[in-house]
C-alpha cells in the first residue's frame, strides 16, 4: 500500500501546470484619434518555465489597431515605454506583425506566429508560442526572465472588441524520501 501511494505522488508531482490570465477589455477612447493603453505586471521568472505564450483575438476591420508588448519595466513607473519593450504582436491595417528587438545593436527579428480567422463573426486571432528551456530560448531573444510587464494598447475607429491571453506553462517533479 505504501509503494502504491509513493508511485501515486510521483505521478501526480510529474504532472505539468499551467496558468492563464486573461486581461479585461480596455474602455473605448472618447475620440478617434487617440488610443487607449494599459499596463499590466505578468512576471515570466518561474523557476521551472517551460512554455509562454501571448494570445490576441479581434474583430478585424482595417481600422482597427491592437498591440501587445512585453518587456522589462526598467524606469520602474509602471509603464512599459517603447524602449522597454522587447517583444510584441499587433494587428495593423489589416495585418499581423509579431516582431521583437534581437539585440539593442542588431535591429528588430521577426517572431514565429500562428494565425487564424476570421471566423463567422468577424473575429481574427494570432498567437506567439515561444518554447523555454533552463531561461533560454531559441532565440534567445524571445525570452527574458527579467521582463515583468505586458502593455496592451488600442487605436481605431471601430469596436475591436480585443481579448488578450497569456499562458505560461511550468513543469516541475518532487520526490520526498525518508
């Protein structure tokens, strides 16, 4: 009976985790030459970080303008500035571009990017899967344990009716003997 209850543990200790947060509407801009931004602090410093992964979905007309970006608040103000950002997905005049800062010295890569959409009601959606192994990622770029901030801002005449995801995946094992 003991051995089956440790097998049992470490069974159930092998099992992946994963969390989500999914961010709330931002409130339309009284104007339609402005945009709407807000900050929110996702830190991607977990110990045993095996997967993250930034999802945007939108009702895509040309007007519509939603971007996501993640970096490192360096400044410390609560807001991601544009040199703070490393990474982001946005959708623009009717596009997906997924881009980030390779090296400060290096100029800006292209990120991988999974597409759909649109569906019957109009709604569009990019995803950017990005694979972490010991803090590292290919490349390296993608990745950085310091980032601690996710900016999503919104331009546009129409109603994006934007919904952001971002998923990070763990995975970890403990095994306890006496």
């Amino acid at each position: 009976m003991k051995k089956l209850l440790i097998i049992i543990g470490c069974l159930a200790a092998c099992v992946a985790m994963a969390r989500q947060q999914n961010l709330a509407q931002l409130a339309p801009s009284q104007f339609a030459d402005t945009e709407v931004t807000t900050n929110v602090t996702w830190a991607l410093n977990l110990p045993s970080l095996k997967k993250y992964r930034v999802e945007l979905g939108l009702v895509g007309t040309p007007s519509n303008n939603v971007e996501v970006a993640l970096g490192h608040d360096a400044d410390g103000d609560g807001a991601l500035s544009l040199d703070e950002q490393a990474v982001w997905l946005a959708w623009d005049c009717g596009e997906w571009t997924a881009r980030g800062i390779r090296d400060r010295g290096l100029g800006i890569g292209d990120v991988p990017l999974m597409t759909s959409g649109p569906d019957t009601n109009g709604v569009v959606s990019a995803s950017v899967d990005v694979a972490v192994s010991n803090h590292k990622s290919k490349p390296a770029w993608l990745y950085d344990q310091n980032w601690n901030l996710v900016r999503v801002t919104r331009r546009g005449i129409d109603d994006a009716q934007e919904r952001v995801s971002l998923y990070t995946r763990v995975a970890g094992t403990l095994i306890l003997i006496r």
